[in-house]
C-alpha cells in the first residue's frame, strides 16, 4: 500500500465515523416529555433556555401589533419540526389541539389565516414562532394556524406555543416553515 492509498482509508474511516456520531446525535435529541412531535415530523431543531423572557400571543395581529402578548418568565424549550409532507397545516393543527386538550391543557388562544390577524408577513417574533404569516397565499400557500395554551401544575404552570405552517415547495429559509413548538415552564 502507497501512502495515497493509506490517506484515502483513513479519511473514509473518518467519514464514516463523523456520520455514525452525527446520525447518533440526531437519533438522541427527543420531544419535549408533555408535548411529542406530530407523528412522521421530522426534528430540525431543538434549543433550551435556562431562563429567559416569552412573548405569548394570545390574541390576533391587528394595525401591525398583537392585540395581546402575555409575557412570561421561565426554561423555555424550542422544536422546530419539518412537516411530513402529505399532511396538511390543519391536521397536525388539529392533532396539537386534542393532544393538549386531552393533557389537561386549557386553551387560552387558537386561530387559523385570517383569524391571526390582518393580512401580513411579519418577523416579529420569528426567534420563537417563525413568521407570522396570514392571507398572503405566495408566502402562505396553505393557511397558518397557531394555538397557545397553559396546563397548571403545583409545580408550576407550562405554557405551550404552537404555529403550523406549510413546507413550501419553493426555497423559502427552513426558518419560515414548519411546525414551531414552544415549551414555557414558569417556576
């Protein structure tokens, strides 16, 4: 064997060990424990905070403002999820829902396209949510849906924050689409 022929196993064994890690890696990142991803969603990002501020909206964007945002304090858990794509917005919208209600959640804010709001393509809270996105049908192929809700517990309340919105087949940044899934625990 030439030196050539070395650095070229080498660098496979390589290749292949990174691969293995990195598919172990994704294999190891779960679902928040109160709240599982939508069946066949595939997991794109997940980020904890130890404490930090939420923005919870909890009524529809009106003149180019929320008409409420409750602010919370807390461990904040954020998915993004990649929708299967033979699902539409208002199955896995709807899916959330009876999930969370089954939970024991209350729900303190649903809504779907128009129902958000007035029309308009807005990034205000797209660190959390994406982007708030109604009415626009090229940016919004199929209807936007968003749902807030609080489970009390005496351990503390959790709120939960969920916007569905369509994988576009155009290309859009992966931050824009998907499902956004927020996880609040207030201590």
């Amino acid at each position: 064997m030439n030196y050539t022929t070395i650095s070229r196993h080498v660098l496979a064994a390589a290749a292949l060990v990174a691969l293995h890690t990195s598919q172990a890696s994704a294999q190891a990142r779960e679902d928040h424990p109160l709240v599982p991803r939508f069946v066949g969603s595939t997991l794109l990002d997940d980020s904890s905070v130890t404490t930090d501020e939420y923005p919870l909206i909890t009524g529809p964007l009106k003149r180019g403002k929320f008409t409420q945002v409750q602010r919370l304090e807390g461990k904040i858990s954020h998915f993004h999820y990649k929708n299967p794509p033979d699902r539409s917005t208002f199955e896995i919208f709807k899916a959330y829902r009876s999930s969370l209600q089954e939970a024991g959640f209350q729900i303190l804010f649903s809504c779907s396209d128009l129902q958000c709001g007035d029309p308009a393509n807005e990034d205000f809270y797209r660190r959390w949510i994406g982007r708030w996105c109604e009415g626009i049908a090229i940016q919004c192929p199929e209807p936007m849906r968003y749902i807030a809700a609080k489970l009390t517990q005496p351990t503390g309340d959790v709120y939960v924050a969920i916007q569905v919105r369509t994988n576009t087949n155009f290309n859009v940044p992966q931050f824009q689409d998907g499902t956004f899934l927020n996880v609040i625990e207030v201590k």
